[in-house]
C-alpha cells in the first residue's frame, strides 16, 4: 500500500488521440502546442513598431518560414543532446535507437543550442539582427517548457527525488513505491508561468531596442530556474549524481542538469552586459546617438 501522505497519480492514457493504428501523444501535442503558440505570439510581438525601434523587424511571413527552422533545431537538437549528455555509452552499443525518438529521449539544452544554431542561420540568411531573433524566440519558449512538462507528469517521467513527509508527493507508476515530488509540475511553474511572466513583462518595457537583453535575461532566468528545480527532480537513472551521494528532497548532489545550466548563466550575464552598454544595437542609431561630429575624422578637424 502506498504511505499515507502519498496522493494517487492520475489516470491519464499517455496517447492522446488514437485513429486506428496512428497515435499522437501528449508529448508529441505538447511540442505542437509550444511551437504553434508560440509562432501566434511571436506574429503578434512583429507587428508592433514601437517595439523594435531602429532594429530591423521580420516580417509576418519571415515568422512563417522561421517556425520550421526552429522546429527542426529544436527535435534534432534535442535528440543529439541527449545521446550526447545522458546516454553516450548506450547508443554507441545501439545506433540504430538514435533515430528511435518516439521512444522518448529529449535534452532541452541540447534543443536550445539547435534552436539558437536555426535562428543564427535563419537571421543571416535573412539579414536580420540576430540577437534580436534571439530574444523574440526567448519571449515565445516559455509557451512550449510550460506544455512539455505537463506532458512529463501525464506519462508519469522525469519524477521527483522521495519525499515520504511530503503532504503533496506522488507515487508514480514507474517510479517505485515511494511518494516522491511532482517535479515535473515544479519545472511548468518556474521554467514556463514563471518565465513567461518575467519574459512578457521585460518585452513591453524595452522591448527589442537592445539585442540580445531577452536572451541574456530568459537563459539567466531559465539557468536559475532549473538548478532550483533539479533539487527536487531524480536525476537520471544511467548517470546519477556526478557529484554527491545525498538524495534528500533538498540536500546534497550535483545533477547534469545543473552542470550544464553553468554556461548557460555565464553567457546570460554576458549577453545582459553587452546589450546594456549598446555593443549589440544597430551602427545607424549608435552613431545618431553620438551626433554628426562623431562620424568621421575629417568632419571634427573641420
């Protein structure tokens, strides 16, 4: 029997919609409504000047093509940073399973890097400022990490570390009998309501006059928000803890979650700086700043 304090896990069948033999996961959805909610958002955000100041805005249909770029990144970065950070030595033994992504195997840091590589490809491609497709995409992700993690808690992974005491811990199907953390849940709140808070509150007071602010402000913020969370969340079984044997709700251990959360906040801070002392703004506006004198030697010795 379950502890006491345990609440059951709800009963929800993992595939969604089932038409004969085609199924369609939570998962699958979850990425669909991420991508799909957060391209609505994003038309909506270009198509308001006073936003982006003299920072070239992509257009309505430059989000219609940047939605498959970002998508693409996104599925194969993340699948390639999980055989790479998580299962290294498995999937050299099984390659074939590296093209089994419906079996699960995601790494969000890895879809990060494959969405940050599209939207630097998509950007010169279209010439557009980069940073500044960096940040319009940091205002948008917080929509897909919301709906991804509630699709974790609804196939019943990536559970919480044990918390027997716990009035609200979950025992989970796979998880073994003990009560441990929603995590999962924990992860939806900071990661993506929290976020996407912070992240719609930082767009309508600076918009995207300072490339690379966003970014800077949404990779900190996210870096800080998973450390917080990985305290509560089991790591990974195949890895444990890279640092640390102590399994406590709130003690002791570092996870590779965490570890690779590092750069991410060190190169935050550096895209926050940069893009406060205006290295990242448009050469036009910096030199209307500084006034016709500053544009070239011979006009000030004249």
């Amino acid at each position: 029997m379950p502890p006491l304090l345990a609440l059951p896990f709800p009963a929800i069948d993992p595939v969604a919609v089932a038409i004969g033999p085609l199924q369609i996961k939570w998962y699958a959805l979850a990425y669909i409504v991420g991508l799909v909610g957060g391209w609505f958002y994003a038309k909506r955000l270009v198509s308001s000047p006073s936003l982006w100041g003299a920072v070239r805005r992509p257009t309505p249909l430059d989000i219609d093509d940047l939605i498959v770029w970002v998508a693409l990144g996104v599925v194969l970065g993340g699948r390639i940073g999980y055989v790479l950070f998580y299962n290294l030595a498995a999937y050299l033994s099984h390659p074939a399973e590296i093209l089994a992504i419906w079996r699960g195997g995601m790494s969000f840091h890895g879809g990060f890097l494959g969405a940050v590589l599209a939207l630097v490809l998509f950007a010169r491609r279209r010439g557009l400022n980069a940073y500044a497709m960096l940040d319009l995409a940091a205002v948008v992700v917080p929509i897909g990490l919301f709906f991804g993690r509630i699709a974790n808690f609804v196939n019943g992974e990536l559970w919480g570390r044990p918390a027997p005491d716990f009035p609200y811990a979950i025992v989970f199907p796979n998880g073994g009998p003990l009560p441990r953390h929603p995590s999962q849940l924990y992860e939806a709140v900071a990661e993506g309501l929290v976020l996407f808070v912070l992240m719609a509150l930082a767009v309508r007071r600076v918009g995207f006059r300072r490339p690379g602010l966003l970014g800077g402000l949404f990779v900190v913020g996210y870096a800080i928000a998973r450390t917080t969370c990985e305290f509560f969340r089991e790591p990974d079984p195949q890895l444990g803890f890279l640092f640390g044997t102590h399994v406590g709700a709130l003690g002791g251990g570092i996870t590779m979650g965490m570890l690779l959360c590092v750069p991410m906040l060190l190169i935050g801070a550096v895209f926050i700086l940069r893009a406060w002392r205006g290295d990242t703004r448009p050469r036009a506006r910096l030199e209307a700043e500084a006034g016709p004198e500053a544009e070239s030697p011979e006009v000030k010795s004249a």
